[in-house]
C-alpha cells in the first residue's frame, strides 16, 4: 500500500510544526506503522531529535534529493530514526536554504521535486510526514505539492489567527495549480492556554475562520506544557516519559493522528 503523505505547515514560525511531526510519528510507529519523516525546514530542527545517530553538515540530506546539482536520491540520503519503524529524510547545514534559493530560479517541474523523489520510496511506508519551513516559499509549495493532505499547526493567539486565511489562499493556489486533489485533514491547535481570556478568544475566532473555509479545529487542542517539548528534546515519546501527564498528552496526539488520518484517507 502507498503510504498516505501529510505535510504539516504553517508559515508563521515558533507554532510546533516539528514538535506536532515527531509526536504525531511516535503516535504512528506505536501502531505499528512504518513512517517517514521528512524534514523540509532549513532549520533541521525534526532532524536534530528524530534521527538515531548525528546528522553531520556535510552529510547528504533531503536538498540534494531536491537538487538538480547534486547525484544523491531521496532513498540514498534516508537515515533510521530513534524509534524502530521510523526513518528521516535528514536536512542539516545550511544545504536546504541553497536549494530553496535554486528551486527559485529552477522553471517549469520545480513545484513537483518532492512529489516526484517520494514517490519513489512510498511503497515502503504506511505514512509520511513532512515538516514543512515556516513560510510560503518553494520549499513548502513542494510540500504541499507532494502531500495528499495538509495539517495546520496553529496558536489560539491573535497573528495565528490572522495568519490562517493567507495560509489557506496559498493551499487554494496550489490546488489550483499543482494539487487539484489536496485537501485539509484538520488545524491543531497547539500551546493553548484556557485558562487565559485571550487563550479562550482566539480559540474561538480559529474555529469561526476555519469553519468559514470548511475545516475542522481538532479537538482538544494540545495545552501549553513544558513536559511536551522537555520529552521532544530528550528524542523520547511521551509514553517513554513515565509520567501520568505525559501519558495523557501522548494519548491526544494519537486520538489526533486518527482523526487525521479518516479525514485523508
């Protein structure tokens, strides 16, 4: 079976698109899924906690799987990842901002690089999860280009949600253009504070603006909680955290990914 792609975005940084990817993953290989996950963010953030071993500067990663320059393909570059049943398509260096920068000026097929090189190697995997950059650039228009569907990862705070509609334009045009099939599983809402009035106002206005482009808010939303990303920069899942808390919050990524996964499917 072809595995199922989805391209976690947003174009405002610091809202846990990584964070979300490399739970979401855990989530995946505890179901026993195979899983890919691809890091398409300069940053090299995902890449840092997700693969087993160090990902050195100038090892091979996923911008030469995208580089007209450079002979490597995407299954020459794919490294295993700390858990059984997880692999990384590795970004490090400073490699990817170069590509992006080609990709540019690259002409007719540069939106589908990403389609095309993961193509390749979906049959090895149930699920396929990339991490997009934080923008609207040639980066993140591969990834949505390559994906079946789309993840948003938000904050229920003011410039998240003024942010949404321009996301969304950009999904229509690549729809439009490149993807007639993508589609939007969800919107996770990440680092929600309810005990907060404006935590609780912005929550609302998110689901106001997704309903008005017929979208779900995933529901709960993921609460602020510093275990989450303590557990992210150990590499461990929060089932491996040992705590009760942990635990609960390993279990709504899972109950997300389900329903990520129905609305794609």
């Amino acid at each position: 079976m072809t595995a199922r792609i989805i391209a976690l975005c947003n174009q405002k940084g610091g809202v846990g698109k990584s964070t979300t990817t490399f739970h979401l993953a855990r989530s995946a290989v505890l179901r026993g899924q195979r899983v890919l996950v691809v890091d398409n963010d300069p940053q090299g953030n995902l890449t840092a906690v997700a693969a087993a071993e160090t990902v050195e500067e100038d090892q091979a990663g996923l911008a030469d799987a995208l580089s007209s320059r450079a002979p490597e393909t995407i299954r020459d570059v794919i490294v295993r990842g700390v858990w059984p049943g997880l692999d990384v398509v590795p970004t490090s260096g400073v490699t990817l901002g170069y590509v992006r920068d080609e990709l540019v000026i690259a002409g007719a097929g540069r939106e589908g690089r990403l389609r095309e090189a993961l193509a390749t190697v979906a049959d090895d995997y149930d699920l396929i999860l990339i991490d997009c950059a934080p923008s609207l650039d040639q980066l993140t228009i591969n990834g949505l280009t390559a994906a079946g569907s789309i993840v948003v990862v938000t904050h229920s705070k003011l410039f998240s949600a003024n942010g949404l509609a321009q996301l969304l334009d950009t999904i229509d045009s690549v729809r439009q253009h490149y993807n007639p099939t993508l589609t939007v599983a969800g919107v996770i809402v990440n680092q929600h504070e309810d005990q907060t009035v404006s935590g609780r106002t912005w929550l609302d206005e998110l689901h106001t603006a997704a309903e008005n482009r017929g979208l779900t808010v995933l529901s709960p939303p993921i609460p602020k909680r510093v275990v989450i990303s303590d557990a992210l920069e150990a590499a461990n899942g929060l089932d491996e955290w040992g705590s009760a808390e942990a635990t609960a919050l390993g279990a709504i990524y899972a109950d997300h990914l389900t329903a990520i996964e129905g609305a794609a499917s």
